[in-house]
C-alpha cells in the first residue's frame, strides 16, 4: 500500500546529489519490500519519521508494517524519490538533458535541491575553485519558471479569447493550462488568491486585462504553490563552505511581508553531509560503529569497551570517523540528510493515515487479538476526507462504502477531514462485509 507521494531530487552535475541519494535511499537490510509495483532506475526509496500510535495504544509488540518499519514507536514510511537528471543552465530551452528534466517534475510534489555550499563545481558542474553558489537556488526556480511561463504565454491569446466567450471563472481557464504540471484545482485556487492578497494582480477575475508582467507574476506564485523547494546545501564540512553558507542564509533571511524568495523560506534550507552520512551507514554495516540516521553522534568500541559486538578501527577509519564528528555531528547536530527528508513531506503537510480492519486491536483481524496492529501507514494530503480516502484505497471501498469510524468507536461522516491524531486510525465499512 503505497502513498502518492513523490519526492523530486535535483542539481546541477557534481554537486552530490548521487551521494545525497545514496545517503537517503540506503535502507536497512532487512527491509526487502516497498509499496511499489516497479521501481524505474531513476527511482528510489527513502524513509520518513514519524510517531506510531502503536505505543500510545499499547500494541507496540504486535505493530508489523508491511512497509518501511517500527523501533520504539519511531515508524520510518517509505516515500518515493526521484532523481532528476539533466539540470544545467538553458534547461528550459532544451538543453542538456532539459527536455526529460523538465517533464520529470511533473510527477513530483516537493523538490529538493542539492547545492554544493563548498563552492568546488561551477554551474555546469565542472571542477571550480572559489564558485560563489549563491545563485544556483535562484537559476533552478528561473529555469522551472521560465519553461513553466513560456509554453502559458505561447498559448495566451488564444486562452483569453475562450475564457471571454465562455464566461468560466478564472481558475477553471487557469487549471485548464496548468493541469499539464501535475497541479489540482485547489492548488491553482491557492496560487490566485494569494496574487490578489498581496496585490500582485488587481483585475483578479479579468484575465483579458492581465499584462504579460501579471501572467509572469501568477506563474511565479503558481509555482510556489506547486513545487515547494526543501534545498539541501551539501558538503557543509568542505574548506570556504561556512563563508558561503553564510551569504545564503542572509540572501534568504526572513523579511517583512516576503515569504518566499526563489521559491524559498530560510526554513526550508538544510545544512548536510551527504559523503559524512553515506560513510558513517558504511562502518554501522560493517560492525565498525552503532549508529542512526539522524542521530548526533555514533559509538565505536574506542567510546564503549563494552560493546564487544563492535569491530576495532583501524588509524584510517579513526581519523575519518573524528574528523566527521568534530566537523558534522558536534558542529551542526546531524548529518542534516533525514532532517531534510522530514522537511519535504512536512512542506507539503501530509497527513499519515492508519487504515485498520478493528479500531480494538487495531489489527488486519476483528477477532484475532494476536493479529498484527498498524500494519499499514498512508500519507495523504491535508483536506483529505474519510470518502476520499476510501476511494484512494480502493474503488471498491468507495463503491461499496458504508461508513467508516475511528478510536472508540466514533462514527466518522464522509465529508470529515482527517486530521493528525484525531481522526486518522479510520476503520471502514463496506455493504460486502
């Protein structure tokens, strides 16, 4: 069972975005399966933290995913990453491998933007010294922006004359061309009212008297809307890496009426060490440290004696594993690479769902005590309805759907938003039971 939840990974060439891939993507061996029918070679897993309600229901031992896994009430739901090749500059008129770049991000939800903060590859992604990478987040958005803005504007005539003859509403006209980028309605909705909100855009309804200025403005908003950016400024432990890191933050420091700028909140930047993560999982499976993603610090039989699991280091692993302590872990709290996970999901707000066969046992069985509990985590989006969600599980459950209720036994009406630990363990009922 599998959410739709697609997570697009991005950067120019060598700025370690396959390490960051690597890093995120490498799972825990003994989870063999995905909720996936095919996996495509440009595509791969990663994990999301969350709490499971299996502790906070007494269940925790009979808690069995059928997907991803449970330590300790720490559920990890596997989520889709897609690694989009092919961005380099003039993407947007074709170049590189432009054309599949850009129509890859169609299928994806959130973007993360790799950036090589140390300032060692230039924007072609050949070897540099002293790159100021200050403008890449800038040139991914004006890349998107321009292919996005570029094929409306061709169009734009032609789509003021219909939606003045037929009199629709302006969003119907709106999601009609934009329905191409993947997007929905309500996202369109989101995108227009904010340009009147702010008032970027006066003649709201009146598209006939929108300047190419107007459109160009609505574009930007849409985007923002459509593809929130997590960017990931990687290789944080490189030399001149903190004087550049530096002069992003400031550029994307919050402002006074600015929410996002290039597409992008100060909140939404994450420091990481891809190469520091994807070495510290390379000595946990070779029995050398103990130690998970995301924590601050690992242990080694040099810190714990005591740990004869453990395997003695060597002077060459030591001296790695110290500089990525003193460099990483202690300087920044992590190796930032499940923070920006995290961030992804949550920019979109999804909201993880429990379907159960007993909101008693909370198991695939009513009657089977013994039967494994929460054996299945959904992520939808926010706004998602009981009905909704049925239909999303199967056709059949919304054709045969005869109601659906939650912990304790209230009764949920169809139309009712599931919302994050107050609705979101839902039984449902169908006329063939």
């Amino acid at each position: 069972m599998s959410s739709s939840f697609v997570v697009a990974c991005v950067g120019k060439p060598s700025a370690g975005k396959s390490s960051f891939l690597n890093a995120v993507t490498d799972a825990a061996a003994k989870v063999g399966s995905f909720p996936f029918t095919t996996i495509e070679p440009n595509q791969g897993v990663a994990y999301y933290p969350l709490e499971c309600p299996c502790v906070k229901h007494g269940v925790s031992k009979q808690c069995k995913p059928r997907y991803g896994w449970c330590k300790e009430g720490r559920r990890f739901v596997p989520v889709r990453l897609l690694d989009v090749a092919g961005l380099v500059p003039g993407a947007s008129e074709g170049r590189g491998l432009g054309n599949r770049f850009l129509e890859d991000l169609r299928q994806a939800d959130v973007l993360i933007h790799v950036v090589d903060a140390s300032g060692t590859t230039d924007d072609n992604g050949r070897e540099a010294k002293g790159y100021d990478p200050v403008g890449d987040i800038q040139w991914l958005r004006s890349e998107i922006e321009a292919w996005v803005f570029g094929n409306v504007e061709r169009r734009w005539p032609g789509v003021v004359r219909r939606h003045t003859a037929t009199k629709a509403p302006a969003v119907d006209t709106l999601h009609a061309q934009l329905a191409g980028y993947g997007t929905t309605r309500d996202v369109v909705q989101r995108a227009l009212d904010t340009v009147v909100r702010t008032q970027l855009i006066e003649a709201r309804d009146n598209l006939s008297q929108w300047s190419t200025d107007d459109l160009r403005r609505f574009v930007g908003v849409f985007l923002d809307q459509r593809f929130p950016t997590i960017v990931a400024l990687n290789k944080i432990d490189m030399p001149d890496a903190d004087k550049n890191i530096a002069a992003i933050l400031k550029r994307y420091r919050k402002q006074p009426n600015v929410v996002l700028r290039d597409g992008v909140s100060e909140d939404n930047i994450v420091l990481t060490s891809a190469l520091s993560e994807c070495f510290l999982r390379r000595m946990v499976k070779q029995r050398f440290i103990s130690y998970t993603t995301g924590d601050d610090d690992f242990v080694s039989l040099d810190d714990d004696p005591a740990l004869t699991e453990l395997r003695e280091l060597d002077d060459k692993a030591r001296r790695r594993l110290d500089n990525i302590r003193d460099l990483v872990l202690f300087r920044y709290g992590s190796t930032g690479v499940q923070d920006v996970i995290v961030r992804a999901v949550e920019a979109v707000g999804f909201v993880p769902v429990f379907p159960v066969k007993s909101v008693v046992n909370f198991g695939a069985s009513s009657s089977d005590s013994s039967s494994a509990a929460f054996q299945d985590c959904v992520l939808v989006r926010p706004g998602t309805t009981v009905r909704e969600f049925a239909r999303k599980m199967h056709n059949q459950l919304d054709v045969n759907y005869a109601g659906a209720e939650t912990v304790g036994g209230l009764q949920l009406a169809e139309d009712d938003a599931i919302v994050a630990g107050k609705n979101n363990i839902i039984k449902i009922a169908t006329t063939a039971q």
